[in-house]
C-alpha cells in the first residue's frame, strides 16, 4: 500500500518535530518546514530516514501569507520529484510562537504577530494548498487548554487560537463535500521552548501546572504527537469538527 504523506508546519522543534516523528513512525512520509532553524530541519529528516521513509524540509514563513503561492510552487513540484504524484493526504498546521504578556501591555505589534501567524498564516496557507490535498485527506489545526482555561498573560494567544477552533469547524463543513476531515488539538502546557520555555525552564511555573493537573505533571512533547499522528489513521476517519485537548486533566 502506498505510503501516506503529510507536511507538518513548524516540525524542526518542539511539538511539530515530535509530530513528524510520530507520523512517520506510523508509516508515513513527511515534508516539514522551518522559518530559519535549517539544520535542526535537516536532523529531523535523517531522523525520518532512519526510519526507513521518505523527508524533505522546506523553508516557510507562516507569518508572510504573500509567499504561499510559492511555496505552494515548492510543494508541487517536491511532490513531483520526489514522490512521482500530485497530491499530499495530511496537513498539520503546527508552526507558531508564544507571546507572554498581559492583556494591558501587549502592544499592537506583538498582537498584529500573533495574528499573521497564528491565524491569518493559518488560514490562508490552508486555503491556497486546497488543490494540493487529496480528497479524504485529514487536516489537524492546533490549539491550546488556553481556550477553555484562562491564565494571565495569555489574552492575545488565547483569544487567536479561539479564532482556530471555530475555523476549524467552518473548515470541516465546507471541506466534507471532498472528505476531508478537519480537527483541533489543544495542548495544556508543555515543556518546551515555547514562550520562552517558561514551562520548562521556570521550577515555579513547572511545579504550579502539575499541582492542576490531574496525571500530577507538566506535558512533554511526546505527549502531543502521538495524538495528532492518531487522528491521520484509518480508524479515526469518523472522527471531524473536534477539539480534541491532551492536558493530563488540567483544571478539571
């Protein structure tokens, strides 16, 4: 059976880097992007390789909607050389940033940021690699616990990544015409270097979230990308239009 394939957004680092393992763990190829990290990009595809599937790592600024027809350029033809076919099955809106800053002083800059990359990149990539994602293929846009939970500090983020989950089930309506199933992860908090690795690297802020959490911890990355692989596999075809939050029980 021929290998699915999926372009992960953001899989250098973090959580899309864990993603992309995962994915292809399960017997896919992956095409992932990076903005700048370009030899982190490149280990995550030996990493892929080793696993006995294809990869490529492609640069892209989700903040910079004017360069996706490019891009989209990049991917057919990727596609072409590299895999002999016109169509990719997976797309995983990953890539983002994380902005600490309370609701009366985030500026209009950090606002407008968050905006291009956590929505605006979001939502127009998607739209312009339609024609490159096969019918019954799978979309997983990601969120945060943040939506349902309110933490200070978090009021632009959050509210962007609100933004996403009601996109996301405009998006599986008007995309279920072509069986295309469209739904939301949302994180609690992980230990990375998101928002400056306050997760990980702030003890106080560490010990807090797994006193709220149910499993008595904070998340690690490899939480995250066995769920988002999970719902690409043939038994999760039903489920669609779903927040799906992997927390470990925060704040229940």
């Amino acid at each position: 059976m021929k290998a699915k394939l999926a372009i992960v957004t953001g899989g250098s680092r973090g959580l899309g880097k864990n993603t992309a393992l995962r994915i292809a763990a399960k017997g896919n190829d992956v095409i992932l992007t990076y903005r700048s990290k370009k030899a982190e990009a490149d280990e995550v595809v030996a990493q892929i390789v080793a696993m006995g599937r294809k990869a490529v790592a492609l640069p892209l600024d989700v903040a910079d909607s004017k360069s996706f027809a490019e891009f989209a350029r990049q991917i057919s033809n990727t596609l072409q050389q590299q895999w002999g076919r016109n169509q990719f099955d997976f797309l995983i809106n990953n890539a983002g940033i994380g902005i600490h800053a309370s609701f009366a002083d985030t500026s209009e800059a950090q606002f407008d940021q968050l905006v291009n990359i956590q929505f605006k990149g979001v939502f127009f990539l998607t739209q312009t690699l339609l024609p490159l994602i096969a019918d019954h293929g799978r979309i997983v846009n990601i969120s945060t616990g943040l939506t349902r939970f309110s933490l200070p500090g978090f009021a632009a983020y959050a509210a962007m990544k609100g933004a996403i989950e009601v996109l996301t089930k405009y998006m599986a309506k008007e995309l279920g015409p072509r069986g295309i199933t469209v739904n939301v992860v949302a994180p609690g908090a992980i230990e990375t270097d998101f928002g400056g690795g306050i997760v990980r690297d702030n003890a106080q802020a560490n010990s807090f979230i797994a006193s709220q959490t149910a499993l008595g911890r904070a998340g690690l990355p490899d939480d995250i990308g066995g769920v988002i692989a999970s719902l690409l596999a043939e038994d999760n075809r039903w489920v669609n239009a779903q927040r799906i939050e992997a927390s470990g029980g925060m704040f229940i």
